[in-house]
C-alpha cells in the first residue's frame, strides 16, 4: 500500500467567508477527524491535493500539520463545486493499526470479457468498492477477473470474495455485465434523462460549510 505525505496548515477561521477567501488564493479547506480526538481543521494548496484525489488507486496518507506528530488517515470524502468542479472541502480519518477502517476502493477488471466476442458490450455500473478491513490489508485496488463473463451475465457484490477484506456494498448490487447493444443504448438513454448532478452537487457544496 502506497503512502501519500501531505502538508498542511492548521485553520484559525472556519466560517463561511473565510473558506471562501482561501479558495481564491488556491488553498482548499478541510478537516481532520478521529475517534476520541478532537477535530483538527486544515488548509492544503488546492495543488498539493491533485495526487491524492485524481487519481485511481486508494491510499494511506501520513499528514503533518505544523509542528504536530504526523497523523495517519485516509481520504474520506471530497465535495466539489457543481459549476467548476473544483475541489470545495476534503475531509481524513484518522486510524490506527488495530482498528478496522471502512474506505471506498477502486476497481480494476482484469481480462476481456468472453460476452464481447459473442456480440456484446461490457458495462461497468461500480467503479468502486466499498469495503471494511485493518489498514495493514487496504489495497490500492481491488481486480476482477472478468474474462469468463457471458453475454447476458453479471458479476454482483455477493460473487467477490477478497482476503481479510469484507465488502459492504449491497450484496445484489451489480458490479459488471455483458448486455447486447441495445440494452447499452436504452440504459445509457435512461441514465441521461433521470440524471440530475446539478441539484445533488450543490446540496454537498452547501454541507461543507462549517
């Protein structure tokens, strides 16, 4: 598992205005938080974050906040502007060693699927896991194989099965099917029409307001 190091700053200001004026200057707020400690809040250079949010693997990330000890956590959740889809707010957990952790990993299908040579189209609906395991166990990724995948069959959360790893996605929850082209149209179409990203970003940009 790759550990990612990143500086930050203490905030002294949390309201509204303040979160504001630091994003002009290109520095994203966030917060800290851990069981049994108090939250700390912080400042990141919006450039200091591209590595660990863009990116398609899951890290450990090891922050250090001015002259205080490094604290160990992981990426828990990023909320966007619904206009520039800039970074707005980012949030860590912090974790240790003994504890199980609960983090959301990237997908990787491995192989080609045999339902594409039988006039298929692959159509990946997760593009990540949620999953429960000791940090000393978080991939950077999760692969599945997908090469004796028919057409017309699915790969669901309850087919996986992953060392001291437990996955908590809905065990019914299809991860990745063969359909025909036609199904590929008329779910994309369907997807496209009942779509509405603009009403649910704004209600996470306007939740970060602290």
């Amino acid at each position: 598992m790759a550990e990612i190091t990143l500086n930050a700053n203490e905030r002294q200001k949390s309201n509204k205005g303040a979160n504001k004026q630091l994003r002009r200057q290109g520095v994203v707020p966030g917060v800290f938080y851990s069981k049994g400690q108090e939250p700390v809040l912080i400042e990141v250079p919006e450039l200091a974050l591209k590595s660990l949010i863009y990116t398609s693997e899951a890290h450990i990330v090891s922050l250090k906040v001015g002259d205080r000890d490094s604290l160990t956590c992981v990426l828990k959740d990023v909320q966007f502007d619904p206009v520039t889809d800039k970074v707005v707010h980012f949030d860590l957990h912090g974790i240790t060693t003994t504890d199980t952790m609960e983090i959301e990993v990237p997908i990787l299908l491995v192989g080609n699927a045999a339902g594409i040579k039988q006039g298929g189209v692959l159509q990946q609906v997760l593009h990540k896991l949620d999953i429960e395991c000791l940090p000393k166990d978080m991939p950077e990724h999760l692969s599945i194989n997908i090469e004796k995948l028919n057409l017309g069959e699915s790969i669901h959360a309850r087919d996986l099965a992953f060392e001291n790893i437990t996955v908590l996605n809905a065990p019914d929850a299809v991860i990745v099917s063969v359909v025909t082209p036609r199904a590929e149209k008329e779910a994309a179409e369907g997807e496209a029409a009942s779509a509405e990203p603009e009403v649910i970003a704004k209600g996470k940009a306007e939740k970060e307001e602290e």
